[in-house]
C-alpha cells in the first residue's frame, strides 16, 4: 500500500519558504537598512518552510499525528529547498505535496533587525493556483479531519466570492472527512484586503466544522468598519485588548449561523476562546473526528476560554498555527472539550518558548504531562461580565447550556 494513503490528517493550504538574514548590531531601524545604494553587511540567513501547512502540519506530527501535507510549490529551486525541509522531518511528510511545473514556489524574505518589527516581503507564488482538481479522491480515502490554512494568501481561494474554496471544502466534506479551516490577515491594500469576505465565509462554512481564525482577522473581515474604529484608537495596533466576552459572543453566533459546528477565537496572548453548535445533528455531521456518543453532550452548546500557560516567550513565530495543531491533535484523540482547549493553549506556549515555529513542539503526551503537574496560567485580562473561572482555570461563559438551563 502506498505510504501517502495511511495519513489520518491531512494538512493543505498555503507553503512558502522563509529566508531570514541574520542582521547584526545594535539599534537599527528600518530607514537604515533601505537606503538607495547602500550595501548592507548581514550574517548567516535561517533559511525555514512557513505557513499553515509546514507550521500547522509538522506540529500535529510532532505531537503525535499520522500526517500528510498537500502545500503546492513549483519545480524550482525553492520547491526543491521545500520539499527537502519537510522531508526531513519526516520523508512521509510530503507524499502529498503538489509539484507544479513552469510555476514559482512561494517565499518570504524576513527583515527583521535586532529590537525592531520585522517586515516581510512575500510572494504567494503556486499558492495562487491551489484549486479543488489538485485534491485527488483516492487522496482523501482513510484520513479522518482535513485542515486548510491561509487562504486569504492563495489568489484563487478568494477570488469570485470564494466560489473555489467551497468547491474544495465541499469536496472533501462530501468524503466524510471532519474540515478545519484557518485564516490569515490579508494586507489591506491587496485584491484579498478588498475581498467580500462575508460573502466568502458565508459560501464556504457550511462546508467547514471547525473554525479557527484569530480575533482580529475575523473582525477585519466581519465588521470592517469596527476594525477600522479600533485600529484608530490602539496605540500599538494590537486589538486584542477589545475582546470583550460579549463582543466574542457576537462572532461566534454569527459564524455559527453560517454553518460551522465549532468556532475557535484566537486571542495571542490572552488565550483562546471556543463556542459550539447547540444542535445535535450538525454536531453528528462532523465526519471522521465527530465526538463519540459518550462525549456529544460535553462537546453540545458550550462557549468557554483559557488563558495561556506561564511561559518565558522566546518568539511567536507560528504560535497560532501550534495552538491549533493542539486542538486538532486533542479532536483526532478523542478528548473532551475542555482538555481539547487546555492542550491548544499548552502546546502554544511550547511554541514561544522557541524563536521558530516548531522546534518546540514535544509529543501529546509530554505536553498534558506537563499540564497535569500544575502548569500556571497566565492572569485573563479581558473583559469578561458573567462569566465563571472554574477549578481548572477555564472560564465559562454566559452561552454555556449550563448557564441558558439556570435562566
């Protein structure tokens, strides 16, 4: 049997290669490494794949999964620089992964000098071309839950209202897998940044059952104008800080509405937030990692947060993706709800405690090893009116079935 029909995840969506130029020094800004003609003395470059599908899929296999990626790169020297990253994880890694003849493989230049904000100069490259043919139905035979990341980043996901991404989700919903799908923040000023995101989001969730964005990429493309009204009055451009449970209440209902059975938040260093469909049967409906009997009326009509887990944060490099390799690994085990959203958090805080974004992911069990010897957690800083921190540290919100049973 051939080795790429035994996965049990498989991992698609967005794959670039990262080249980081070691730049030394002190203090340096920006307006001084851009200058016209300037020859700029750097180090060694780090030279590492990103995106969802190296991030997000070498984690669930550290962790412990039997996973396939699906990343699309061109026959080019960076696809081949690509490729040979992920095979050394692991050669199984890339049975799955698309060769595109004549086109150019993704990559990103980081500029990041010492104390200061890096800057990318991306280009999206074979991502663009990424369609529903490049999934193959013998592909998908025996894999259990399928995750598709960033494609605010992929040209031909977005384009047409979203008409290719829900003819792709559809396709492997139709073949009885469960469907995760993750974002990315598009840049404002791009053909994604102007995009019906609405309209998008609305063709293709009722095709997905869980949904992980992060808080601001959901509220760029939800409420726009509410974004835009933040971003006015955030000094430091972060706007996590105006997640109040309420306002999370309100995106979670709406994305429900469209369809997903479950809705996770990414909130960066304040936690996670997850609500879940009160309707038996769409949660039934999820596929291959749909909770067992025994575990349907944990997983029915609840709305919880955690927080992050104390750590000494290295980097952030892929700390979303690593979270939601977490919950996704705890789906594919069986787990209950909350010990789901504890894991996603714990092996985020693996994540920062290096500067990329996998290196340190451990085995599941090594992380909940961890978690059971009384790993602290950080304060909850956000607003957060009528809900209840219980024993475990997670926070319970008003949404809750035990919470609309005492009204």
């Amino acid at each position: 049997m051939p080795r790429q029909s035994q996965a049990e995840v498989i991992v698609a969506g967005h794959i670039c290669l990262d080249i980081i130029p070691t730049i030394r020094g002190g203090q340096i800004g920006l307006d001084e490494l851009f200058v016209p003609g300037k020859l700029v003395d750097v180090g060694k470059a780090v030279i590492s794949t990103g995106g969802a599908v190296s991030n997000t899929g070498i984690a669930l296999h550290r962790l412990g999964s039997n996973v396939r990626l699906m990343g699309k790169v061109g026959n080019d020297l960076f696809g081949e620089a690509i490729l040979s990253i992920l095979g050394e994880h692991n050669p199984t890694l890339v049975d799955g992964m698309i060769v595109a003849p004549g086109e150019n493989s993704s990559y990103s230049i980081v500029i990041s000098p010492p104390r200061t904000d890096r800057i990318f100069l991306h280009s999206t490259g074979a991502n663009d071309t990424y369609s529903a043919a490049d999934l193959r139905d013998e592909q998908l035979q025996e894999a259990r839950l399928f995750h598709f990341g960033y494609p605010p980043l992929m040209r031909g996901m977005y384009r047409n209202n979203g008409e290719e991404l829900a003819l792709l989700l559809k396709k492997v919903k139709t073949a009885g897998l469960t469907v995760s799908l993750d974002l990315a923040k598009p840049d404002p000023a791009s053909d994604a940044g102007s995009a019906d995101w609405r309209a998008i989001l609305t063709y293709a969730l009722p095709y997905v059952d869980v949904f992980l964005p992060s808080f601001e990429e959901i509220v760029y493309m939800l409420h726009r104008d509410q974004y835009e009204a933040w971003m006015r009055e955030s000094d430091s451009g972060n706007l996590i800080s105006f997640a109040t449970g309420d306002f999370l209440s309100q995106i979670a209902e709406e994305l429900l509405e469209m369809g997903a059975a479950i809705v996770g938040l990414k909130l960066g260093e304040h936690g996670l937030y997850v609500r879940t469909t009160s309707e038996e049967a769409r949660l039934s409906a999820m596929g291959g990692c749909s909770p067992t009997e025994d575990l349907r009326e944990n997983w029915l009509d609840n709305e919880i947060i955690s927080s992050c887990y104390q750590v000494d944060v290295v980097g952030t490099t892929g700390a979303g993706d690593c979270t939601i390799a977490g919950f996704l690994y705890s789906l594919l085990m069986g787990m209950n709800l909350e010990h789901a959203l504890q894991t996603a958090v714990g092996v985020g805080a693996f994540n920062v405690e290096h500067t990329d974004a996998v290196s340190g992911i451990r085995t599941g069990s090594e992380v909940w090893e961890r978690m059971n010897k009384g790993w602290a957690k950080r304060e909850m800083k956000l607003d957060l009116p009528n809900w209840v921190l219980n024993e475990h540290q997670v926070w319970i919100g008003p949404h809750h079935k035990k919470f609309k049973r005492s009204r």
